[in-house]
C-alpha cells in the first residue's frame, strides 16, 4: 500500500529562486516572529488537507525558501497541524490530524 502525502506549496513560479508562495511564506515569518518576541503566545499554523486519504504532509521540496521557513518556524515554537477535512453537503467534517514529515 502507497502511503499519500499532501504537499504544499505547488505552483508555477518564473524564477527557480523564487518562493511559490509570498504570501504563504509571509504568513509562516509573521507566526514565528510574533511567537518569538512573546513566547506565551501560542502560535500555530492550520493546513486543511481536503482529502480523506493522506497519510502525512510536508513543506514541498521545490520550494527550499518556504520549506526551511517553515520547519524554522516549528523549530522556534509555531504549532503546525494538518489537518484532513471532507466536504459532505455543503458542510465541512473533521477526519483526522496527519504528521508532519521530519
């Protein structure tokens, strides 16, 4: 059995030393660096996988830039949850927190 992991970002970019994502990457620095001047506030980024069978998620190795940001932002304190998610008519269901790949 093929263990699926959910991947973020994914996109196109222009320039290979680009982030996919400056949003993305923006909202990953801001966590850490609220988190970091007060470490009493709890930090933590949400990833809703809407897919019922992920085994796991990971930063995408095809983007180093938010990839490192966004394991240094773990590492500093930021809660990362994955979280796996079902539409069912027209309403959102919880099915499971996945692990984050090392």
């Amino acid at each position: 059995m093929t263990k699926k992991i959910a991947i973020f970002p994914d996109g196109y970019r222009k320039n290979k030393d680009a982030t996919v994502s400056e949003r993305a990457l923006k909202h990953v620095n801001h966590l850490a660096s609220i988190h970091k001047e007060n470490p009493e506030i709890v930090c933590a980024l949400l990833f809703l996988i809407q897919r019922n069978d992920v085994d796991s998620f990971k930063p995408s190795s095809l983007d180093m830039i938010y990839h490192k940001a966004l394991y240094e932002a773990r590492d500093s304190g930021v809660k990362i949850i994955p979280v796996c998610v079902e539409w069912i008519d027209n309403k959102c269901h919880f099915l499971k927190v996945v692990r984050m790949e090392t």
